[in-house]
C-alpha cells in the first residue's frame, strides 16, 4: 500500500536559495527532456529508463546539471514519461488533449528525491529535520508521526503559491501492517470524532440548476 505525509517546511534563507536553484535546475532538465523526446533518434529515447542513460552526457554538455542529486534527477525524467502516459491515457478515454509543453518557473515548483539522498531525523519531538544531499537540513513541522513499519520512498519538496514550503514523504507499507478495521458496534463514542461534509447544504452553494437531482431541495 502507498500513501504520503506531508509537513510545513521552514528552510533557512541559506537553504530556500538552494532549494530554489535546485528546483531551477530539476525545471529547465524537464524542458531538456521534453526536447530530447522531440528532437533525439527513437532508439536512444523513448522511456525513462532509456533516458536515464543519456544523463551523464548532460553532465558534461551541461555541468550546472551536476549541481543536483543524481537519483533526483533521474525522476525528473521519470515525471516527464509519467506525465506522457498520463496524457496517452487521457486520449484512450476520449477526451482531448494536447501536447507536453516547457514548464516556466511559475509552472514548476517542487523536485522529488527518490530511493536515496534524503534522512529524517530528530522526530522525537513535535519538529524534526530533513536532511537533503547538496541542500543541507531543514525543519519541519512533525505533527504527525511516519509509521515504523513504512518505508520512505521518496521525499517531495515543494514551494506553493504563497511561497510557504512543504514536504510530502512518499511512503510504502504491506498491508499486513496495517491496524484491522474495527466493527462498527465496538467503537466508543466517547473518543470518536465525526465530520460533517456539508452535503446537505451543498444545493445552496450553487445555482439549483446545477445541483444533483438526488439533492436538489425546495427553497
């Protein structure tokens, strides 16, 4: 089974320059993908795994590509053919769809770490701290723990639109681990905690024309 945490960031000024240039770098190796995939003999190119071959080759065409971690370069390329696929599967499905184009700054905003280059450490309290090859540390918000029995795949950092900082882990656990579902009559009310969706109300969020019929109320 694979599900993901995800935590505040609080990177030093030092470290958000880093992070910022590393996810410059991991952007412009996406746009260089996206124009090998156009421009590069079929049998060179074609899947991730093939294009991972051709990376130390950058490195020596382009050595600002050795500034970030290897293995995170790597899914960058990965994240270029999954979102490839994504689109195939899309146009399978009938829908319309149109090409990969460059991501600009604005349009990419996170790199992932995969498989190695990352440690999360000091988690016996409510922060903890990521440490990331060629970045250095950085807090983060502990408010919930990472299972034992989970292993971390990958680690995402990611600066959002209002210039905050996250981390998702990418976690993996047999399912074997996991806590049964207790049946319904052996729970106590006394420690459980209920969440109203608003459905009832969501007619009145909207127009009635565009509510569900099953939904729609008189008002």
């Amino acid at each position: 089974m694979e599900y993901s945490h995800r935590y505040h960031a609080y990177p030093t000024q030092e470290v958000a320059e880093r992070l910022d240039h590393h996810i410059d770098v991991h952007r412009q190796a996406y746009n260089y993908t996206l124009y090998e995939y156009e421009n590069v003999d079929a049998d060179d190119i074609g899947s991730a795994y093939k294009h991972h071959s051709r990376l130390p080759d950058w490195k020596d065409e382009f050595p600002i590509f050795s500034d970030v971690n290897s293995k995170a370069l790597q899914r960058t390329v990965t994240r270029f053919y999954q979102n490839l696929t994504g689109l195939s599967e899309q146009k399978q499905n009938g829908n319309r769809v149109e090409k990969l184009t460059w991501k600009s700054p604005r349009d990419y905003q996170s790199m992932t770490y995969s498989q190695s280059g990352f440690e999360l450490k000091n988690t016996s309290g409510c922060t903890a701290t990521l440490w990331l090859s060629k970045i250095g540390d950085i807090e983060i918000c502990y408010h919930r723990e990472i299972p034992d029995e989970a292993f971390i795949k990958e680690v995402t950092v990611k600066q959002e639109t209002t210039s905050e900082w996250f981390v998702s882990f990418g976690l993996e656990t047999d399912t074997a681990d996991l806590p049964e579902k207790p049946e319904v009559e052996t729970l106590d009310t006394s420690n459980s905690i209920g969440i109203d969706l608003g459905i009832v109300n969501y007619p009145t969020l909207l127009p009635r024309r565009y509510a569900p019929r099953s939904l729609r109320v008189r008002l």
